[in-house]
C-alpha cells in the first residue's frame, strides 16, 4: 500500500504540472497535440471529440507531458502550420509554459492548507529534559547515570517545569561545601535515586556533572482558523523552499548532497517508506515538498525544462524576433536526452541501493 500511495503522490505531481500547461493552452487558444501520464507504450488512449487533442496514459507512472504541435520540430515540417507552438504570441507561450511549475506551487499551497484545516497545528508546548550523553569518568558516569535516563527532581525540587535551564542552572549552581544532591532519575518505567556532587569544568567555568543534557519537545495539536491555516501553509512552503534552493546551491558550488540524490525509483522508495511509518501527515508532507522541488526544478535554465524554454522566450521579447525554432528544437531535444540520460543513471542507482 506505501508503494501505491508512493506512486499516487507521484501521479498527482505529473498530472496537475501537466495541467497547468493543459489548461493554460485552452485559455490563450493553443492547440495541444497529446496530453499523456505516463512514458512509454500507451495503455489507455482517446481522442477529444471538440479538439484534435489525443489523450493517453502509458505504462511507466513516472512522468508526463502536454505536447504542442510543431512544438521541438527539427525536421521543420510544421513550420507552416498555423496551429505550430512556435507560432503563437510570444507572451501565449510564456504562459503556457509558466503554469506548470506555477501549478506545482498553488498544489503545495493548497495542500498545506486543507491539511492544517483539517488537522489542526502541532506546537511545542515546553521542553523536557533528558541525558543525552555521559562523559567517562565524571560523577555522572561514577553514579551510574545512563544515556536516555530523565532527572525529573534535585533534592525534592521537579526540574520538568518545561524548561532545559532549570536542571543546567541547578546544576551549575552547586558549589563546594554544599551537600551531594538527591537526583531522582526515570530510567524507562522505573524510577531511581542518585547522589553525586557536581566538579568544576575549567574550560565551561562552571560547576558540570559530566553529561550532555538534551531537550525533548512537549506538544500539542490545536485547531487552527482559516486565515492561520494560510498563514502556516505559507510558511511551510516558504520554509521548504528555502531548503531547496540553498540544497540546490550547496550541490552545485561544492557537490554536497550529490550522494544523496534519487531518481524516480529512489523517490518511490523514500515515500513509501516515509508513508509507512508517517502515514498521511508524512504523504502531504512529502507531496508539498516534492511538489516545490518539482517546480524550482523546472525553472532552472536547463535545455528541455520549463525555465530553458522561458528564456528562449525572454530572448524573443528583448530581440523583437524569435531564435530559429529549428535552432531552439534542437537544444530542447538535446537537452531531453541529456536529461532521461541522467535519469537513467540514478534509476541504475537506486535500484542498485534496494539490492544492498
């Protein structure tokens, strides 16, 4: 079932980009030729009967397209026909070619909202803290003190006020003389008692028992009204596109994350696997953030791309005349085999990842 919930959210991506396109084309009076989900040997296939338009659905889920005619025409046999892409305005075509990564962002958007309106918002509450690490040879490591274990009292007083600085100020409060403290610690379901007395660390230049202190977030969920459920869809999308772009950033100018990348098998495996153990919070988490990686993506300049084709548009406006469309064919179809090569080869990847 993760699989197929993997390859729903996958489908959902495609089509409403594919759409954007679609749907903007019928507005500005722009011929489609075929509209398919999918790549591939057709399995489903119609044809509209108010248009010439052919609809398709092929057997590999993992893509799409909306084709225009005489759209990447090398040969130039379309050239002279009135229904050609590159013959529409040039401002028709700029935004046909926009709303589909624009599409990807209002899915992103919407998603976020109807998911906060429906679930409400989680929010951090306080802070509990616990022991995140013990250090050889310190009175924490000498009492028996674990990693993972809770200190909820010192000498009677609760240090679970919601609060990190309670328990660290305690602590570093001790000074010489005073008496060992009484450390009441929550070890899983038990509960046990400690005394140890804290030493200076010269280099903190404060009092320390030997232990890193984590802080474990208390939260809850509440209900959120229609503006904040706007207001928190576009903050998480603003924050996820931030995470992208400085990702983007970081591959590029110094190759961190390249490791990382996936192809579409690899993105199938990391949201089934996120949505087995997420469930639907993880599916609309992972659908928001792919679905603005799949529109930043398409707006980078790169031949065969959304953002290529705008630029040879762009160009077009600044000149007051086209690039040859012949010439433009051949960089978009050059760059499409660029790019299902470079698909390909994380494909082999990723598929070399699930036999580990």
């Amino acid at each position: 079932m993760s699989i197929i919930w993997a390859l729903l959210l996958l489908a959902i991506l495609v089509i409403v980009h594919e759409l954007g396109h679609f749907f903007a084309a019928r507005l500005m009076k722009i011929e489609v030729r075929e509209f398919a989900v999918g790549f591939g040997p057709k399995l489903v296939g119609w044809k509209s009967r108010k248009y010439e338009t052919q609809f398709a659905v092929r057997a590999f889920p993992l893509g799409g397209y909306c084709a225009f005619y005489g759209e990447d025409d090398v040969s130039g046999d379309s050239r002279d026909d009135p229904r050609a892409f590159p013959k529409q305005n040039v401002w028709k075509r700029l935004l046909v070619i926009l709303m589909g990564p624009m599409m990807n962002f209002v899915l992103a958007f919407v998603a976020a909202a109807a998911f906060f309106w429906c679930s409400g918002v989680t929010v951090a509450t306080g802070v509990d803290p616990y022991i995140a690490e013990v250090m050889a040879a310190g009175p924490a490591y000498s009492a028996g003190l674990q990693s993972g274990d809770q200190i909820t009292e010192i000498n009677g007083v609760s240090m679970l006020d919601g609060t990190v600085e309670t328990l660290t100020t305690t602590l570093a409060s001790w000074k010489e003389g005073d008496a060992p403290l009484n450390i009441t610690v929550r070890r899983g379901e038990e509960t046990l008692q400690m005394s140890m007395s804290p030493v200076w660390d010269e280099a903190e230049k404060k009092m320390r028992i030997g232990v890193i202190i984590g802080g474990m977030y208390r939260t809850e969920n509440r209900p959120v009204t229609f503006w904040g459920g706007i207001s928190e869809s576009a903050a998480m999308c603003w924050d996820a596109a931030g995470a992208i772009l400085r990702a983007l950033k970081n591959l590029v100018t110094t190759g961190e994350g390249l490791d990382q990348t996936s192809g579409p098998v690899g993105i199938v495996s990391l949201v089934s696997s996120e949505v087995a153990s997420g469930g639907f919070s993880a599916f609309v988490q992972l659908l928001v953030l792919i679905s603005i990686n799949l529109g930043l993506m398409n707006l980078l300049p790169i031949p065969g791309l959304d953002g290529s084709r705008l630029v040879f548009g762009l160009i077009e406006v600044i000149r007051g005349k086209p690039v040859s469309p012949r010439k433009e064919a051949l960089v978009h179809t050059a760059g499409m085999v660029f790019l299902f090569g470079v698909m390909i080869f994380f494909t082999y990847k990723d598929i070399l990842k699930l036999f580990r």
